[in-house]
C-alpha cells in the first residue's frame, strides 16, 4: 500500500487573511481575531477587558460595522455592542452570557484552477491511505474526492473522515482510504491538555486501518505555525505538541500497536539539539523519518515547503520500527507547487509552470505531499 501526507490549504474557500497581498496587516488581523475570540468567551466582562476588546475591534476594522476585510462579527442573540450615532462605540454586554455570537473569518472561493492541481497531484501520488492537513470539513472533503477528483481523471475514495479540530478557521486534519484499507475506529485528541493548558491547535486525530498486514494506525497532525505570537511561544507549543504525540505513540506502542505512523505538516526542521521543538517527537522515540529511507527521492531539495530548502522541511510521514521495515519506496512530490523563475526548480503541471505562462496563484499548494510505498 501507498501512505502519503498533504497539506492542501484548504479546497474550496479559504480564510482572506491567509493570502492577502498586506501580509503583515493580514497577520496582526489573524492575531487580534485570536485574542478577541479568547476575550469575548469570559464570563464577566471588566474595564480592562473591554477597554483591550476596544482596541481590537479598531485593528479588525469592526468599528463602524460587524463586516471587517478579514473578519466578521456575529450578533444572533442579545448585544454584544451599540454603535452610537455619536461614532462611540459602546460594549453593553456585561459578559458571555448577556449575548449570543461569533467572530468568524471573512472567506473566499479557492482559485479553480488551483483546486483542479490539488486533485492532480492527489490522483498522481495515487496513494492508498491519504492523510490531508488544511481541509475544510468533511463534506468539502467528500465533495472533492467524489467531485473534483474525477473531474482530473482521478478515482474516488471509499472512505473519507475528518473530525473537526480546535482551530475555527477550516483547517482540519482528515484521513482518505481506498476500499481494501477500511477505518475500523477512529479517536480524537482536541480536548488533551497538559500542565500549560490545551495542547492541540487543531486536533492529533488517531484512524485505526484494517490491512492484510495488520492493524494500521496512523496519527495526522498539524502543528502550531511560526506566524502569531512571537518565536519563543511558537516554539515552547510545538515542543508541548510533540511531546503529546509522543506520549499517545507509546501509550499505543505498550498497549500492542507496532504499526503506527505520524504524518501531516509539523511546522519546524528536523531537531539538532534536545530542547528543539521536535526533539520529543523526532529525537526521543525509535520513529524514522522517510527521509532517512535508503533510496528517498527528495528530487534534489531536502524540503517540503516553499523554495524547499532545508529550512523548509516541515512536513513529515514518521514511521514506528515495524512499518520501516516494511518500507519500500518513497519520496516528495512537487508538481503542484510553484517551482520558482529564475531558473525553475523542478518540473511542474504546464498551469504553475512560468515557462508555460502558469501562475503561482494555480498552485495546488505551498507544500509538498509526501509518499511512502509500505508492505501492508
């Protein structure tokens, strides 16, 4: 069987903060949604947390309206605030309670042509059991492979799950499989927390695969991203999330699973020294990065992300000793991403390729997807 990972960047709408042309306006948006969304969850409301909430409002453009360019509000039930015809913007509520709401991301369609690469390069690796990051729900995800992935010549998949994560932006971690590897179970991790709080910033769903070879469990994960919040806080979460990988990898590993792999886009570089983010995941258990197969085509660039330099590489498929094993081929496919101008990296579909007049904007994705052929 084929195991591959791929970071989709969602399929058919997508958050406009996350490719806006103003990236640093689009990354103090995202931030202040964040913290406004933590603000407004309180039970009680005080001076100092409205006076914060007033500030926010004005960085996501909400004052004069619930409509921001990146965000939304929603006022359902009660009021949250007044809009004064004065231009004073008044927050009534006293807390979570007085008033029924949202904010939620102001969304756009996905580029067709993109969308159509995305099922080219899932039809091309043509894998077996597909772990997908930065899917919106399931029904869009279903809808893809019943939909769009004909539409490139591409087969459907008899199963496709996804348990909504943490995360309110559309970006859950899935899993498709072909008919000869059903999902026997499913397991989420969104409610874990450790001494620091909740852990995962989406979810590190467990599906449990019946195959010839066994009992297959395959762990797909999305860690924190570098953007929000500064270097220090993004690492010290990713670190928190590896060690949680970690801890359900050996609780399966004792309770009698030896095939077990980790796959999905981890968002940091293979570890150097023990305190890296990754070390508790990649340094301080006996799982083995493809990379390090004998015979892995990395196709001339050790990263998966962007120009796919090294310090790109931040999406792996991570494989426990008896799945190495049973390791046969593997590799990085990079036909949907954009290859770069001067010269192209590597070869691409004619519609991202800039020689051919393809745009970056028809990339599939960002990322590479990643494929590993296992005796299963």
């Amino acid at each position: 069987m084929r195991l591959a990972s791929f970071n989709v960047e969602n399929l058919f709408s997508r958050a406009k903060a996350f490719d806006a042309e103003d990236g640093a306006a689009a990354r103090k948006a995202l931030e202040a949604f964040a913290a406004l969304n933590a603000l407004i969850a309180e039970a009680e409301y005080g001076e100092a947390d409205k006076d914060r909430m007033h500030g926010l409002l004005e960085t996501l453009g909400l004052e004069r309206s619930d409509d921001g360019e990146f965000v939304r509000l929603r006022q359902n039930r009660g009021e949250f605030l007044v809009r004064r015809r004065s231009g004073v913007l008044d927050i009534v509520a006293r807390g979570r309670g007085d008033w029924t709401g949202w904010l939620e991301l102001e969304r756009e369609p996905v580029d067709d042509t993109a969308m159509r690469m995305t099922a080219r390069v899932v039809r091309d690796v043509g894998a077996d059991v597909f772990g997908i990051v930065e899917a919106e729900n399931r029904p869009a995800l279903k809808g893809f492979s019943d939909t769009i992935l004909p539409l490139a010549d591409g087969e459907p998949y008899a199963q496709v799950m996804l348990i909504d994560g943490n995360d309110p932006r559309g970006i859950d971690c899935a899993l498709m499989t072909r008919a000869g590897f059903p999902i026997a179970s499913m397991l989420s991790h969104v409610d874990d927390t450790d001494d620091a709080g909740l852990v995962f910033s989406r979810d590190c769903p467990e599906y449990r695969l019946d195959t010839r070879g066994g009992r297959l469990v395959v762990l797909v994960n999305h860690f924190k991203s570098k953007s929000g919040g500064s270097q220090a806080s993004s690492d010290r979460k990713r670190r928190r999330q590896a060690a949680a990988v970690a801890r359900i990898y050996g609780r399966l590993r004792e309770a009698g699973n030896g095939l077990v792999a980790v796959v999905g886009d981890l968002n940091d570089t293979p570890p150097e020294n023990a305190d890296d983010p990754l070390a508790p995941l990649l340094r301080d258990t006996d799982l083995a990065d493809i990379s390090e197969l004998d015979g892995h085509d990395d196709g001339g660039h050790p990263g998966t992300y962007g120009g796919s330099t090294a310090s790109n590489k931040i999406d792996y498929i991570l494989l426990s000793p008896a799945l190495r094993e049973r390791a046969g081929a593997s590799g990085v496919f990079r036909r949907g991403m954009w290859p770069g101008v001067r010269p192209v990296k590597w070869e691409t579909y004619p519609e991202v390729d800039p020689r051919q007049g393809g745009e970056k904007r028809h990339a599939a994705s960002d990322h590479a997807a990643l494929w590993v052929d296992l005796d299963l």
